[in-house]
C-alpha cells in the first residue's frame, strides 16, 4: 500500500509555470506507475500524465503536451508534474494516483488507479 500527498498548486497568470508535487509513503516509488490527473467543476476527471515504474517511459494528454512534463525523483520519492505555458483551460484540481499493475500501453483510464492523493488545487488566472 502507498499513500499520496500532492503539494504545489496555486494561483498562476496565463503564460506561467507551477511544479507538482506528490509524496509516497508505503512501498518504493518505483513499484508504481504514477499518473495525474485533474478535474475541474462539471467535468468528469480525466488524464493529464503517467510515468512508468522504473525505465521512463511516459504518456500524455494531447491537451498537455508539450507543455507539461512528468517524471520520478526516486531518491526522494516523490513524482513531480512541472505545467509550464499555462491556460486559463488548466484550471482544475489535480489529483496524484498510482497503480502497482504492470502495463504495455500506461492506463490512462481513472479506474485502472488504486491509490489516489487528496488533490491540489491550480487556478490560472486570464
């Protein structure tokens, strides 16, 4: 079992840059694909990134990329979402996840997540 705790979000101007944080506690990070996600009011949660759980390999949402990057600092165990470029579209809470399943093809499906962070809230102000 893993826990989640994201950190980082904020208020941002159009055109600025926040970085993403989510802590693991539990087992090593590296047995996890990470992904996140985000939903904003009246809209269902989609995918926004997923990194896999030790070669790299990651997956994005057209929406994204480019402009966001995610990645895994194993040595403090934590997955980071850096947004750079960011649109007033972005706003949304934004929600760390995990899954200890391997996969050809990273999930990017919500249900294919068990564990799953409290959420951080960005706001990117036009």
């Amino acid at each position: 079992q893993v826990q989640l705790v994201e950190s980082g979000g904020g208020l941002v101007q159009a055109g600025g840059s926040l970085r993403l944080s989510c802590a693991t506690s539990g087992r090593t990070i590296s047995s996890y694909v990470m992904g996140w996600f985000r939903q904003a009011p009246g809209k269902e949660r989609e995918f926004v990134a997923a990194i896999n759980k030790s070669n790299g390999i990651t997956s994005y949402a057209n929406s994204v990329k480019g402009r966001y990057t995610i990645s895994k600092d194993n040595s403090k165990e934590t997955a980071l979402l850096q947004m750079n470029s960011l649109k007033p579209e972005d706003t949304a809470v934004y929600y760390c996840a995990a899954t200890g399943a391997s996969y050809y093809v990273l999930p990017t499906n919500p249900r294919e997540y068990r564990y799953w962070g409290q959420g951080t809230q960005v706001t990117v102000s036009s």
